[in-house]
C-alpha cells in the first residue's frame, strides 16, 4: 500500500493525530509506523470500537451439557477409550499446542511467562521445561516425537526462542518444535484514536488465546500438521504446572463419541465459584461466565446431587486438525476489556496513565465450541490436571502450584 493510501485512510477514520506525528518523524521511524499502518485493518477497528459495550451473550436459551466422569468409568470403559487413544498416538498423528505468549511481568519474573522458574521437587525447572519434560515422558512411552507448536507473541518471541537455546531445546528434538507468533490488535482510546507507542509505533496488545486459530493458519502450522498427517491436537497454557497433554483418555472418548473438539475439567469448587462453565445455548455448546447465571441456576443439582453448572474451563483443549482449519477461517467474536495504557501525544511527550484509558479486544478460545453441535467432556480431579499459576500469592499462585506438582509426581512416579 502506498503511503498516500495510508493518510488517506487515517482521514477517512479520522486518526489525523497519527498523520500528524508521521509528519514529524524522523524516516526511519516514519518508514516503521507506515509499514505498521498497511496492515491494521481500519475498518475492522471502527467496528469494533462502535461495538465495545456489546454483550455477546445476553440471548440464548441455557442448558445443561452432557460430561464423563472420569472416575465413573468402568475398568472395560477405561481399558477401550485408553486403547483407542494410545493406538491414535502411536501412528504419529497426534500433536501439542502451547499457548506462551504472555510475559511473567506478575510473578516477578523478566521475560517470558515460560521461563518462570517453579521451586518443585527435586529442584526448580522452568515452566517450559516442565512440559518439555512431561512431552518426553510420553514420547517415550508410546516410541514417537510428539510435534510442539508453541504460540509466542511479538514482545516474547525472541526471548523464547533464545531461551529454548540456551538450554538445548530441553533435550527435545528440535525438529519437532515450531514457533509462532499471535496476532495483535491496536488499542482504541475512549474517544476511538489509535494510540502512539513510545517505541513509535501504534500500540498493540495480543488479541486473546481465541486468536490461535487465525495465527495457525497464517504462520503456516496448520500446513506443517497436515504435511505431517497430524489429526489430533491438544492445546494448553504454559502455566498449568501439571497439564496432561498427551492423555489417551480423552482422545481415545472423543473419537468414540465421533466429536471433532474436547476438553477436560473440573467441578467447581463450590457453587459461585468466579470460573466460566460449560453448557449448552441454543442447542450448542458454550463456556459462560459465571455473571451469566443465576443464582438458582448456579445451585441448581440433578439427581445426583452434582451441579448441572459445575464442568469448570480449564484450557485444556482438543480439536481434530479438521475442526482447527475450520475455525481458522471462522471469525470469532471480539471482547472488549477496558486497560490502562501509556502512550505519545501529538508531541511525542509520554503520557502515563493511572486508570484504564483504553479498550483491548481479544477474542476467547471457547468461543469456537459453538461451531459445532457438540463436545466431548471428561471431567477429572483438580489434582489431577490443574495446578495454574496466575497470581503472585495466595489462590493459583507459585506456591500452591508447587504442593500440586510435588504431591501429583510423589503418587504417580
């Protein structure tokens, strides 16, 4: 796109503030903003502005979904579904999505949230480290090399690849393993400006785990599965500690039921535990927040006594290649979220914010599900498959990961 192209796109939606800084720039950072500039879609951003304050999810008719207990399941079930599994995972078709682009800025830690450095037993690994180990386990077990796909985004790409460097890939086949990195989306002010960075460029922030999809099929991942005939692949965050991403389990049920996705959970911990659930809307399987219920619907039980809104989103995730190349070229819906940002004014002076003051749009993983008729769920114990690391301290903190990790390994040596 030419440069006239560009300023007379930025007038035509009204973002003469940056045309205006371009003008004062010197060429090299001018060059930058402009390239920057022919690939931000404008008139997605418009929209998505004027939509902010929609809500997604406010129509729709609530149900109960359908989930195996894991813990439920005869010997004879077990035994079938695991067979299943293993056989799928044996042939090579089977492969592991991390999504790792977010930085460890919370838990004090410079750099990639990867990199977090976990004080379990018998000494402290890296978060990547602990799933290249956990990928290794299974790669032996079942005599394949599991292809990894890992997610970066712009800011921690390059630290994440110089830290699978350093430390030799964790023993992993390097061939094996594929970087990509997640799309972004400009930050809009209150008042639907573009944001000057202080590194001269528009500010952009990842636009949510939803995006994976749309970055698989623009880096060229979901080319790589297909050349090597991959058909399952699990995706999960790098910061759950004890994340089982090679359960033969899970794929072993879904290919039963005949689903194209899956995913694992757990039961809430209580009631009106502030997680998003699962459940059916308008016939079709969703993950709602938890605002979305009512309080008799949140309490309400079956025959059982168990909640029928208790299956908790864990990110633990299962899709066919299939599924993966269909939502790829869906476009999901974007959530807004209201942040605090830093940015230039019209005189390149800093302007620091101490409130929000700009809206981020991401989109949600789970919003896919609806895509399809319906899902596989296997629920699981919590110390089982959940052991996230989100805050500094007290609940899904460092810490309780830590006793999780060190009492799951202390049961299943």
């Amino acid at each position: 796109m030419e440069e006239t192209k560009v300023i007379s796109l930025l007038k035509e939606y009204h973002q003469e503030h940056i045309i205006q800084a371009l003008s004062h720039m010197q060429e090299e950072k001018r060059e930058g903003l402009l390239n920057q500039l022919k690939d931000i879609d404008l008139e997605q951003m418009k929209k998505l502005y004027e939509n902010k304050n929609v809500d997604y999810n406010t129509d729709g008719k609530i149900t109960p979904i359908s989930y195996v207990d894991k813990q439920r399941l005869s010997k004879e079930q077990l035994e079938k579904y695991v067979a299943i599994g293993e056989q799928k995972i044996k042939s090579g078709k089977y492969a592991f999505a991390t999504m790792a682009g977010g930085q460890g800025t919370r838990l004090g830690c410079h750099g990639p949230k990867g990199k977090f450095m976990l004080d379990i037993l018998p000494e402290p690994k890296s978060l990547f480290e602990i799933l290249a180990n956990s990928l290794k386990r299974a790669n032996q077990k079942y005599d394949v090399s599991i292809p990894w796909y890992i997610m970066t985004s712009r800011e921690n790409n390059q630290d994440t690849i110089e830290f699978f460097e350093e430390n030799q890939y964790f023993g992993y086949n390097k061939k094996d393993i594929m970087f990509f990195t997640q799309n972004e989306l400009p930050l809009i002010s209150e008042q639907g400006k573009l944001l000057l960075g202080e590194d001269f460029l528009i500010k952009e922030a990842a636009d949510g785990n939803g995006g994976i999809f749309e970055s698989m099929l623009r880096s060229g991942v979901l080319a790589d599965m297909n050349k090597r005939d991959i058909q399952w692949i699990f995706i999960g965050s790098v910061d759950n500690a004890i994340l089982q991403m090679v359960d033969p389990l899970l794929l072993g049920l879904t290919i039963s039921q005949n689903h194209e996705i899956a995913s694992k959970t757990v039961t809430k911990a209580n009631p009106h535990e502030r997680v998003g659930v699962f459940c059916k809307k308008n016939g079709l399987p969703k993950v709602i927040e938890y605002t979305e219920l009512s309080e008799e619907m949140a309490e309400q039980t079956d025959e059982n006594g168990e909640l029928l809104y208790g299956e908790s989103h864990i990110m633990c995730n299962l899709f066919s290649r299939k599924a993966l190349e269909k939502i790829s070229k869906e476009k999901l819906a974007y959530h807004s979220a209201f942040k605090k940002a830093n940015y230039l004014d019209e005189n390149f002076n800093l302007v620091v914010s101490d409130k929000p003051n700009a809206y981020k749009f991401e989109a949600f993983i789970f919003d896919s599900f609806e895509f399809f008729d319906d899902i596989t769920i296997l629920r699981s114990k919590r110390e089982e498959e959940f052991a996230p690391i989100k805050n500094k301290e007290g609940a899904d903190s460092p810490e309780t990961a830590k006793k999780l990790y060190n009492d799951f390994w202390k049961l299943n040596k």
